[in-house]
C-alpha cells in the first residue's frame, strides 16, 4: 500500500509545471476545524501548491464545513453555489467539500444531486487520505465521496500555520456527552485521545520555532485521556506543557462543567504559564432546561463550581456560551439564565438562538415562546452583559498588563491589537515590528468589548 507521502509526491510531480498552482481554503466553525484545516494546508503545501485569497485565482478550492448551528450550513451552501460561475471559466478547477457537514448522509445526497461541479467531498474521518483523493480526481476525473464513520487520530501530518507565534493543538477529538441539542458526537464520534508523548513532542517542536502561546483545543478537553491505556489526566498535561522551555502562555478550549475536576482547578493555580482564563459553557439557568438538554449537572452545582474556581483563582476570567430558547424554555426558565449571568458576572459571553439540528433529539422537542419573545429574551442577555463586561473592564483602568500582540487594530491602521492573559483585547499605537512579542501597555481607556492603552 502506497504511503501517504509516496502519494503527495505524485500530484507534485502531475501539478509541476512552469506556473505553480494556486488553492483557497475556507474554514469554518470552530478551533478544531481550524487545526484540520491547518493540516490540509499543510498537505497542499506538501503536494506543491501555493495559496490565493482569491478563489477566481485557485486551481483548487476547499472549504471545511460546520454542522453546528443552521445558519452556517445556509451560508456554506451560499459559498459553494458561488463557485459554480468560477468553474464554468475554469473547468479544470477542483471543488472540494469536507468536514462535519459531510458526515450527514442528508447534506452528502443534496451535494450529489444539486452541486454537480463539487468534485471532492469527505468527512471528518478521512482528512488523512485527502492527497490520494486529489490524485484520483486529477487523474481519473470522476468525483470522489469518502465518507467513513469512524477512525483513529493521524499523527505527522503536515501542518501550515499562518500563525507564526501563537498555535492550537488538537488533544483529542470527539465527544461522549451527546447534549440533546448536539450534533457533534455523530460528525466528530466518539472521543479519542492523541497520545500523551505525541502532543508534548508537537509542543516542544513549536517551542523551537519560536512560538510562545499554545491553546490546547478538543470538544471537552476535561476528559482527556479517559480511552488511553494509563489514563493520563488533562490536569497532568497541563503541567507537562507549563514546564516546557519558550512557552510562555497555555490556553485550552472547551471544557463541560461536569467534567472539571479540583484537579485541574489545582492545576490551573499553580502552573505560571496557565493563563487565568476560562470558558465554561452553562447554556441554560434553568434545571429543567439543563436535563433536557441532558447536561448533566444543576444550575446549583454550575455555580458552586464557579465559587470553588473564584477561591482558587481570585484574578479568573470566565467565559461562556448560552443557548436561548431552547425548546420547552418558558419565560421563568430564561429568568433563570439571567440569574447566573448576574452571579457570575463573566467576562463575555457567546450566546445565540437555538437552531434545530436534524438526527439529535431536541429536534423533536416543542416550542414554549414564539420567535419574537426568544429574540426579545436574547437582546436582552446581549445587553444586559454588555454593561456587566464594561464593569469588569472598569477595574483595567491605569493598570500596566504585558499583552501579546497579534497584529494590527481591524479598525484603526495605525493601532495594534493584542491580548492580556486573561484575553482581553488591548489596542495600542505601534507597528509591526511588535507582532508576536510581549509588551507592556498602560490602560488609558476602557471600551465594552476591548481597552485603548500605551507602552511604558
């Protein structure tokens, strides 16, 4: 059997020529996605292409779906309708499909059928063989559908990072929880773990090359290593990564409430490169809500979860995500949402309506409230957290923090943008030059979503 690379050596030596092929890849959806995306690149780059930001210029597009939430499949398939016009110029372009999306059997028929010019489509399972499917395609000319159900995680591909200083790694893939809302267990499976000696040598390799920020990324990365044979915890990844030379910041996403441990709590204090930050998702106050969406723990624990991670880490920053009007939400059980927000007081919050997803079983489930009332509720929580994130931001002000910069302000050329440890976004005057290197900047001015400071 022809090894991977033997296979990105054919299409380099079928591609080459005297103008270099070009691909635009597309992503969307979340950190994972992101970190498969950065291995399809890195295997383009393998086969002998170089990039576009202009899908008119590419020989080969590939967009990597999200299943999520509704509203990204209508706008995945806006993308993809658009790139009909482009192949009518350019037959010989190669239209690929892939991520969780393809894993419904239902989105995989309608491509089929209704995209003809779409020429590869694979899932989440299969990213490894996308070099061979490429091959197939340039040299058989048919389309191409590998959809499996499962597999085991790949290690050694290869990876491109537009990121020169900040990077995820993927520590596991997967979820168990199946939340009645989720779709995520039948597009991702099951969780799996990467090996623990695997991701710390992935690490230390970054380490060599000048990064300084990891964010170790999984669906619930609190049950990290429950399917390895010595059962290493997250906890005690954690401090391996913190003791690892030229890292100077760790973040991870996500973690489910149920799955946090004291632990890791533990871990969190005590390790310095660990930054003070923290997602942790409650979607629903309510503890009817909470069991249908089959969470698995109680407003009343959620928060005392919270307390117990106040006490050990004073200076925390909480995120979180909350889903409102879910089906059987009543206008007391959005009050209850609200009661958390307040107790909490988190530093930002991402919250959305929610969105039937087909073959999961809240998508059974009947409605309480109309749209308007869910809407209605939904400003309300936006508005309400807007003024408690510009209080939290209040107690910035005058005080110097070392924030990473990023790159330059998306709304102002001659400012950059960076961020604290706790993740706050801090804009600033400087150039460049600066990207990728701590500096220390002085708050001068505090906004809702952001703070304006200067270098000392």
């Amino acid at each position: 059997m022809e090894t991977r690379y033997n296979v990105m050596k054919k299409v380099r030596d079928l591609i080459a020529g005297e103008r270099q092929l070009l691909a635009y890849t597309c992503v969307h959806g979340c950190a994972q996605n992101e970190a498969d995306m950065e291995n399809i690149r890195g295997m383009l780059r393998e086969m002998g292409y170089g990039f576009t930001e202009n899908p008119e210029n590419a020989d080969v597009i590939v967009v990597n779906t999200c299943a999520v939430r509704e509203g990204a499949e209508f706008k995945i398939y806006g993308n993809v309708g658009s790139f009909k016009k482009i192949k009518e110029k350019n037959p010989d372009l190669v239209i690929v499909l892939c991520g969780c999306m393809m894993q419904q059997e239902s989105v995989v028929e309608k491509i089929k059928h209704s995209y003809p010019y779409v020429d590869i489509v694979f899932g989440t399972f299969n990213i490894a063989d996308f070099p061979l499917m490429l091959y197939k395609k340039l040299t058989g000319k048919k389309r191409v559908f590998e959809i499996m159900q499962e597999g085991k995680i790949i290690e050694g591909l290869p990876t491109l990072r537009e990121n020169k200083f900040s990077a995820s790694v993927s520590v596991m893939s997967g979820c168990n929880n199946f939340c009645s809302y989720c779709i995520v267990p039948y597009t991702r499976g099951r969780e799996r773990s990467r090996e623990f000696g695997a991701i710390i040598n992935e690490i230390k390799d970054l380490a060599k090359e000048g990064y300084v920020e990891i964010t170790l990324i999984g669906q619930n990365v609190n049950s990290y290593g429950k399917d390895l044979a010595d059962k290493p915890t997250f906890s005690k990844l954690l401090r391996a990564v913190n003791e690892i030379e030229g890292i100077k910041r760790i973040r991870f996403v996500t973690s489910h409430p149920k799955d946090l441990s004291d632990e890791l709590i533990l871990a969190m204090a005590e390790c310095e490169n660990v930054c003070k930050q923290l997602h942790l998702p409650f979607q629903a106050g309510s503890n009817k809500i909470l069991k249908l969406m089959n969470r698995k723990y109680t407003k009343e624990q959620y928060l005392a979860l919270v307390e117990k991670i106040k006490a050990a880490i004073p200076d925390i920053s909480l995120t979180t995500d909350v889903i409102v009007g879910f089906p059987g939400e009543t206008t007391e059980d959005f009050e209850d949402t609200m009661d958390v927000l307040h107790k909490v007081k988190y530093d930002g919050v991402y919250s959305f309506i929610y969105s039937r997803r087909g073959g999961t079983p809240a998508a059974k489930m009947e409605d309480v409230i109309s749209e308007e009332e869910k809407h209605k509720n939904l400003e309300r929580l936006l508005e309400e957290q807007k003024e408690i994130g510009y209080q939290n931001n209040l107690k910035y002000m005058d005080n110097v923090y070392e924030v990473l910069v990023e790159g330059k302000s998306k709304s102002n050329d001659n400012m950059m943008s960076g961020r604290t440890e706790s993740g706050k976004i801090i804009h600033f005057e400087g150039d460049e030059s600066l990207i990728g290197k701590f500096v220390n900047i002085k708050i001068t001015k505090i906004k809702t979503y952001y703070m304006v400071g200067e270098r000392v």
